[in-house]
C-alpha cells in the first residue's frame, strides 16, 4: 500500500467515527425533546388525576376548589372558534385564491406577499392591541352616544349588536381570526400553489371560465391543504390567552355567554343563541390562567385537569386535520 | 404572480436553459434514417383553409420567439409541426387556441384567423374559441374525477345539464377516441387508475366531447411507450376525416405517418412548409434538409 493509501485507512476510521456520532446527536435531540414532552403529559395527569370528572365538567368557577369547573370556559371556547372560524375561513381562503389565482405581479401584491409572512410572526399581545382599538372601542366612533345598538328581529328573537363591541365574545372572535388569518392565508396559498398547472391550462382548453376551473380543478385539489391549515390556525386560536385578557375577557366568569348552559337551552329559547356572541365571555385557557394564579395550593390540580381537558381538544382536532388530509390524498394523486 | 424560479407558468414557457445540451446530444444520438413516406402523406388540391396566420410575430416580453409566420392550414386533415427544441413551434400551436394568454406578458403582432375571424379580435370570447379550437397537451393531464366525468367535463362547464345527453357525449367521445372498449364497464373509476396511454386517449376523447373544429396536439405521444404511441398515432389518424389537426412533433417519422401537411420551424421562422411528401422527399431549403436527414436536430 502506497502512503496516500495508509493515510486514507487512517482516515476512514476517523470519518465512520463523526458519522456515527452525528447520528447519535440527533438521536439525542429527539429524545430529549420526546422527554420533556412525556414529563409534561404524565404531570398534567397525575396532579389533575381524580379532579377531572362530570362535575368538572358541568359546573362553573367557584371559590371552592371541589366545586369549580370549566363550564364557561368549555362554552366560551366553543363560541370563540365558531365564530373565528365562520370570519377567518372565507376571508381567508378568499384573500389566498386572489393572490394566488388572479392577482397579476405587481409591486403592491409582491408587497402583501412578504408582509403576509411578517403578519404570522408579530406576536399575539399586539394584536389584542388592535383588537381593543378596533373592536371593543371601535376607535371610539360611537362614544357620543350612549348604549347605541342595532336590533333586528329576525322571526326567532332579536339580533341586537352593541356598537362599539365592547367586551363581548364576538369582539374576542375577530381578534383570533386576525391573529390566524395570515397563517390561513399563507397556508392556502402554499395549497393552492401545489395544484399543477397542467390541470389549470387543461380545464381552460375544454372552455372552461376561470371561475369555473378555480371551483371544479383548483380548489378540490386543494381542500386537503387548505383544511389543514384552518384546523392547525384554529388549535392555535385555541390555546391563545394573551389578547383575550387584553380584550377584557373575564377571568372568573359563573355564566356561559348567553346563560346557554347546555344545548337544550338555545332549543328552548333561541333568543339566547342570539344573545351569546356578544355576551361577557371567558376560555379554557382563561380559566387555567386564573386557577394557577389562586393562593389555595388545591387550585393547581383544578389547572391541571382544565390543562388536559384543552390537551385532548387540541389532539382531537389534529388528529381530525390528519385524517381529511389522508382522506383526501388518498382520492388525488397526481 | 410570482416571479420565482417555479413559476406555475413555467410549462407553457418555451425552454431555454436547457436547449444546447438536449440539441447536442440528440445530434449525435439521432440515427440517420430516411424517413418512410406513405402514400397518405399527401394533400388533396381543394382542401379548404381552416386556420391561418398572416405575419404573426410573437413576443415573451422582449424576446421574440415567432418571426413573421404566415402558415395555412387546410382543413380536415393533420398538419404536423417539426422543427428542433425551443424553435417557437409548440408557441406557435398556443396562438393558435390563445393559451399564451394565460402568460403574463406575452404579445403578438400580425393575425391568426379561424375561418377568416382574427381570434384576437376584441369581441372573440376566449372561452367560446378554446371550445372550437381544443388542445392535447404532451402530458395526458386526466382531472383526479372518474373517467364519466373527465369526458363530461367540457359540455357540463359549456352549460349542459342532461343527464341522458351527457352519457351520450360520453360514449360517441370515448369510442371516436377508441377508449370505449376498455373502459366501458368502469366510467366511475378514477380516470388516474388508467395507464399512460390510456390516460391520453382519455385527454383526447375529452376534447371531442366539447366538439371542436380544430384540436391541437402538443407532442402527444412524446410521453408513451411504442405501442400506445401506435395507438394514438391510429387515432389522429382516423380523427383527420372529421378534424382539422395540428400537431407538435419531435418525432420525424411519427409527421410523416399522421400528417398530409408540414411545416418546418427554425428559430422562430417558418423555414418550409409543404405537403409531406414533398416535404420530406424533395425539401427546398437546405435547412429543412438537413433537419429531416438528421444532420442537425
């Protein structure tokens, strides 16, 4: 063997040996991760073990820790992502098929194009900012005028909206979809962008109109995309606190917006439904912010089962992502 | 819409980059056969003119990629474009039915007209004329629908409702387009499920269903195996007697089985066009000469 040949022996050695220990860096980047994931799951559960049950699950905040519950919460939750996801699904997923279908290349497009990107990333208080300014106080364009509301009778009950919004529920909604629009709209867009053109330049061959290849190719190509991003934006609407404190919404609340306690009471009287957007309101994450905050040391497991109570929503929505991706992709391959 | 490197639009885009490689490696790769002529490859005097265009230059932003085309094309019957990569014929074929327009700065200059219309005139419908002049495109571009409904997509954008009438569209498409036989017991499978001949048969019978003048191929068999190329070759055969066919290809011997009529593109001019039997047998141009003999190519 000449030299260079040794020289390269000796070398190997040494490459196996850094290739074997980069693999085993990641393994440990995983697994560290993996870990800490697992120590958060098993303390949740084993301080809200015993504390999670029907009453918990029924009952409203109390200054009792055995007789508090999430029901507000629960309700508060359900009512702020309906109503953030009937604002944000059409805006946004309109706003993306503009970008990505119609809008020629300019200047000012390519201007919302980055801008989009900045939007996801500025942090939620700002936007409870925002929020406060232009929903609760509506930039003060009614103050001169005390208690103004719009009321309509709408065959069932009255549809009355306080101007400005106020504290109320529906002013927390707005705020989340302009939180999560930006994601929603990029992650449509990023849909959209996958359909392949051939399938576009196809469908106009046969004569059909724009709207027509958008509504019959584009987006059914694109729903599993499109989906996924609204449910992932919709978990993290969720989970969000911050701009929701700012809005006003109340931390220790013993009434579900509405006083609709269970879904039988919008049945039996559907003025209540009416009434329930622009009630006070407060969230389950809400509610684990103020329970963590109480002097009585039996608060913090009262936190610890609301924790694993949005835990289990969250994964079931995921999961419900995965599955109409899956769905999907199964009936489309290109 | 955006100006990176993927650009969605990139596929109707004529080539560019990669031109001199493929160019210079088809030179050396490409067999130095005579072209087979059969006794088909001719054009009867009277054929009317379908199609034409009159000084049609054509422009992708500043580079102008088609040189004063005046090309006629007559009527029922195959006119076979050929010409090396990146010489304007599949932008030429795009005029034809305005696909180009779908890309952004693109223009033209000069006319092409259809039964003497200017298509580009301001009160033609594009849509209405994408009807009229249908196109295959190189890669069969089945939608993710059942078959029934790839076949039944032209007439069901263009308004029709029939359910009985549409079935019909169905089965004349499919057995014009020699599809019907074998998948006439599976209309609702996914028309992906079919092979890659299949599936451009498929394309083609989708264009018959809108009932077109004119279809438009671009290179549609450049994607297949010999056999199913014999078939759709077959096929555009048999289509000539009802249709006006232009088409696209890179394959000199698939233009003189298929086509009465030839034109020879070169850097965006029109170098020669003729019968194909004369075309290819007794070329004026030196240039066409040496496309067609493999000289250059």
């Amino acid at each position: 063997m000449s030299d260079q040949e040794l020289e390269y022996a000796r070398l190997l050695k040494r490459r196996h040996l850094i290739s074997s220990g980069f693999e085993w860096g990641c393994r440990i980047a995983t697994f560290s991760a993996l870990l800490f994931l697992g120590i958060l799951l098993l303390g949740v559960v084993w301080q809200a073990w015993g504390w999670l049950d029907t009453q918990y699950l029924t009952s409203f905040d109390s200054r009792r820790p055995k007789a508090a519950g999430l029901l507000a919460g629960l309700w508060g939750t359900f009512w702020l992502i309906l109503f953030t996801a009937i604002f944000t699904v059409p805006i946004g997923v309109g706003a993306a098929i503009y970008l990505e279908e119609y809008a020629r290349d300019s200047w000012f497009t390519r201007v919302i194009k980055v801008n989009l990107a900045n939007l996801a990333g500025v942090p939620s208080i700002v936007y409870g900012m925002l929020g406060v300014t232009a929903f609760v106080r509506m930039f003060g364009w009614f103050s001169a005028v005390d208690d103004l509301r719009i009321e309509t009778y709408l065959g069932f009950g009255t549809l009355a909206i306080p101007l400005p919004l106020g504290r109320c529920l529906l002013a927390g909604s707005c705020t989340l979809s302009l939180l999560i629009l930006p994601i929603v709209i990029i992650a449509s867009q990023e849909a959209l962008r996958a359909v392949p053109p051939s399938i576009r330049h196809a469908s106009y061959a046969l004569g059909a109109t724009k709207w027509q290849t958008i509504r019959h190719q584009v987006l059914p190509a694109a729903t599993p995309g499109i989906s996924t991003g609204i449910i992932l934006s919709l978990s993290r609407a969720m989970g969000e606190t911050a701009p929701l404190i700012m809005i006003g919404a109340l931390t220790y609340l013993a009434f579900a917006p509405g006083n609709l306690n269970t879904p039988m009471d919008g049945i039996r009287d559907p003025q209540l439904i009416l009434d329930a957007p622009f009630d006070m309101f407060t969230s389950i994450p809400i509610q684990i912010f103020n329970w963590v905050g109480q002097p009585k040391s039996e608060f913090q497991h009262v936190a610890a089962a609301g924790s694993l109570v949005l835990l289990v929503l969250l994964v079931l929505f995921n999961a419900t992502a995965i599955v109409i991706r899956n769905r999907a992709q199964k009936r489309i391959t290109w | 819409m955006n100006t990176t490197l993927n650009d969605p639009m990139d596929e109707l885009a004529p080539t560019t980059s990669s031109e001199p490689a493929t160019e210079k490696t088809e030179r050396f790769v490409k067999p130095v056969a005579p072209v087979e002529i059969p006794e088909t490859a001719s054009l009867s005097v009277d054929a009317a003119t379908k199609v034409c265009t009159r000084n049609l230059d054509f422009y992708y932003g500043n580079n102008q990629v088609l040189f004063d085309v005046s090309l006629d094309i007559p009527e029922k019957s195959v006119t076979a474009l050929i010409g090396p990569s990146g010489c304007g014929k599949s932008t030429f074929l795009r005029t034809l039915n305005r696909m180009n327009d779908i890309i952004e700065g693109t223009r033209h200059t000069g006319e092409v007209l259809l039964e003497g219309t200017d298509i580009y005139a301001s009160e033609i419908d594009v849509v209405l004329l994408r009807k009229r002049v249908g196109m295959v495109f190189q890669k069969s571009t089945p939608f993710p629908k059942s078959i029934f409904e790839n076949i039944a997509y032209g007439p069901k954008v263009a308004g029709l409702r029939n359910k009985a009438r549409l079935a019909e569209i169905v089965e004349a498409s499919l057995k014009r387009a020699a599809l019907w036989d074998e998948v006439k017991d599976r209309l609702q499978d996914s028309a992906m499920a079919l092979s890659g001949g299949q599936q451009q048969r498929l394309c083609i019978a989708r264009t018959l269903a809108t009932n077109p003048d004119v279809i438009l191929m671009d290179e549609p068999a450049s994607a297949l195996d010999p056999a199913s190329t014999a078939r759709v070759e077959d096929l555009i055969f048999e289509l000539r007697k009802n249709y006006t066919i232009v088409i696209v290809t890179h394959n000199m011997q698939q233009a003189a089985r298929v086509s009465q009529q030839t034109a020879f593109f070169f850097q965006g001019i029109l170098v020669e066009t003729g019968v194909t039997k004369e075309l290819f047998t007794n070329p004026v141009e030196k240039q066409t000469e040496d496309y067609i003999t493999g000289r250059f190519g």
